[in-house]
C-alpha cells in the first residue's frame, strides 16, 4: 500500500506540472520590434508589415511596397487587411501563402439579352503566383464560356472553359463535370493572369434560371457546386483565392551569396516549385519567424504542448535544437539503448521518489 501511495503522488506531481507548463504557452515574435504585427484577427508576419519600415522593401522587384499591407476599415467599421485593393485573410509563413478574395468574373443580361454588366479580373504582381495544389479556375453558368489568360514561359498563353444546359434536371448538386459547372486545374508558372466569362447566346434561352454567367479562381476546398449558383454568384463580387509568395527572384544558392538574403538564425532557404524566389524555414526543434535575423527560438519537446518520444518510463530533458530522454530512477536501460527497465535491485523507494521528483521540476523549470 505504501508504494501505490507513493507511486500516486509522483503522479500527481506530474499531472501538475503538465497543467503548469500547459498554462505557459511561448510566444514568437512575428514583426520587426515596434511593429505591429496584427490587422484586426489577421496576423502580419514581417516580410509583411502594416506601417512604413516594418515591411521588405525587395529591391529585386518593381513596387516599394510589395510586402505593404494596408490595414484600413471596412464597411462594418472593423480593421481590414489589404494588398493591391484585395482583403487578406491570412498569411502563413510556414507554408508561404496569403489568403485572398479575388474578383468574380460576371457577365449578365436582361431576358432581352441585353448586357447588363462584365468585368475582367485580373492579377500582376511579380513574386506571387497562383497556388496550383490550392485553387480551380472554374466557369459557372448553362449558355457560359470562360478564358483564363497569362504568360507562360515568356509566351501569351490561354486556356478555356465551357458549359452549356438547357434546364436544370440534368445538373448535379456537388458535381462541376462540365453541365452547368467546368472546373480545370491551374497551370503550373503562369503569371500576368486575367480571366473573363462570356456567352454564347447572352443567356436568352436560359435566362429564367441562369441570366448570368461566371468565370473565377477558387480555393478548391472551398468550393462546392450548387445549381443555385447559376443565379446566386451574382452576388459574390469576390470568391476566397490562394497565392505562393516568395522572396526575390533568385534561387538558394544565389540568394545566400548576396547582401539582400534575409533568412535569420537557425533557419533553412527553400526553392520554389511553383515560381521564382525563395523561402525561409526554421530548422527541426525551432520555432518563430524565420524571416527575422534571430526569429527561429529553441523549443522545448518537453512541455505538454511539444511532441516527443519519452515514454512512461522515461523524463524528457530539453537540449538546444533537440531533446533526449532519460530513464526514470529506479529504471535502466536495456540492450536495445532505448527501452528503460526496472532495476533488479531498485535503490529505497523513497529516494527513488525524490530524485523522480527532483527531475520533473527540473524539467518544468526549462519553460518559466
């Protein structure tokens, strides 16, 4: 019975330090140091800043204001994200992408077949480039025909859509096969794009359900067709859109040989598969913004938050980069170097205990 006490009060320790170090979360910067690094709910990594001299100015490329994001009001009167008059929702260094709401191509007409309005959306901004494993371009509409244009390999370069319906009963809730709804997928480098939606007889037999057609560019995982969209993406003036960003327009190995190249500490440079540029990462057992000369921090594996591979039998000691585990007093390792035994001839239980003790504050120390 002494033993299951004892035993139980080592394990209560633990589940107290692991609500201690649960409540300590660690914090990264994000921005340069006086920089703001939020618009409303959306975070602003640097390169990216709000505010003249928190943000890149890439001297490779043709604005000063690349990584310029405008945090202004919107209708509601909330703080509202924007790069080149388009709201951003979300900007992840990790994966090198910025969440937008792009235009929605719209061309309607009256049941007459007279135009009532279209428009030509489109995107130019050296560096970024359309997510080609993220986004569809995709036409909506039964009378509908759409051109997706860019520059490919220093060529103009198109590629169309088309559907065509002359009811409803044929077209299937979820499904964008071509009846009603075309989706294809996104060339690989295009850039300078623009796009437009058209039709081929201004909707004049098939304006009692469908009087527009629709042409845009869509985060795939948000887009599920509907026949209602025949007549309720009129209402979407924008449609949510993923781009690739970058740095520069050089690859690693030139990068890192010039005084422009940015990656800080403890980070790794990136290629690009999808444009020109590069990237920056932390390095396994890092953390933080790799964008900042001393942004990537040590983590420690051994906080409740962190995964690591000690187990029930094991403390975690937290090194600089990495972490190694240790066995518990009482036990030893076996042959194999990894699996921790118990003793056959186990010291006195009570020091055992103290010394166990002993090593999960130690442990739990590392995070104040």
């Amino acid at each position: 019975m002494a033993f299951h006490r004892m035993l139980m009060q080592v394990i209560w320790v633990g589940v107290i330090l692991s609500a201690i170090m649960a409540a300590t979360a660690t914090t990264f910067p994000l921005a340069l140091p006086n920089c703001p690094d939020s618009c409303g709910n959306v975070k602003i990594p640097y390169p990216f800043g709000t505010t003249e001299g928190c943000y890149l100015n890439d001297t490779a490329n043709i604005d000063d204001g690349y990584y310029f994001i405008n945090c202004t009001t919107n209708a509601q009167g909330q703080p509202q994200p924007m790069i080149w008059n388009l709201n951003v929702t979300s900007i992840s260094m990790e994966l090198g992408e910025i969440d937008i709401q792009m235009y929605n191509s719209i061309d309607c007409y009256d049941e007459y077949g007279t135009l009532l309005s279209n428009n030509k959306p489109s995107l130019r901004v050296p560096g970024f480039t359309v997510s080609v494993t993220k986004n569809k371009f995709v036409a909506v509409g039964c009378d509908t025909y759409a051109y997706l244009n860019g520059i490919l390999n220093d060529l103009p370069f198109s590629v169309g859509c088309l559907s065509v319906c002359n009811d409803t009963r044929s077209i299937v809730n979820g499904t964008c096969s071509g009846i009603g709804c075309c989706q294809i997928d996104f060339p690989r480098d295009l850039t300078d794009i623009n796009f437009k939606a058209y039709s081929f007889k201004n909707h004049t037999q098939v304006w009692k359900f469908n009087p527009c057609s629709f042409a845009f560019i869509i985060q795939e995982d948000k887009f599920n067709f509907s026949p209602d969209y025949l007549i309720s993406l009129r209402n979407n003036e924008t449609l949510p859109m993923v781009l690739d960003w970058a740095i520069g327009a050089e690859t690693c190995e030139v990068a890192q040989n010039t005084e422009n190249y940015i990656c800080g500490g403890n980070s790794n440079c990136i290629d690009l598969k999808n444009g020109s540029g590069y990237r920056c990462q932390c390095r396994d057992g890092y953390r933080g913004n790799p964008y900042l000369k001393a942004g990537c921090q040590d983590i420690n594996e051994c906080d409740v938050k962190e995964p690591n591979n000690c187990t029930s039998n094991q403390f975690c000691v937290n090194d600089v980069g990495s972490y190694h585990c240790s066995c518990l007093e009482g036990y030893y390792y076996h042959l194999d170097g990894q699996t921790c035994v118990p003793n056959q001839a186990s010291p006195k239980l009570s020091l055992a205990i103290s010394l166990t003790i002993g090593k999960l504050f130690s442990c739990s120390l590392a995070n104040f």
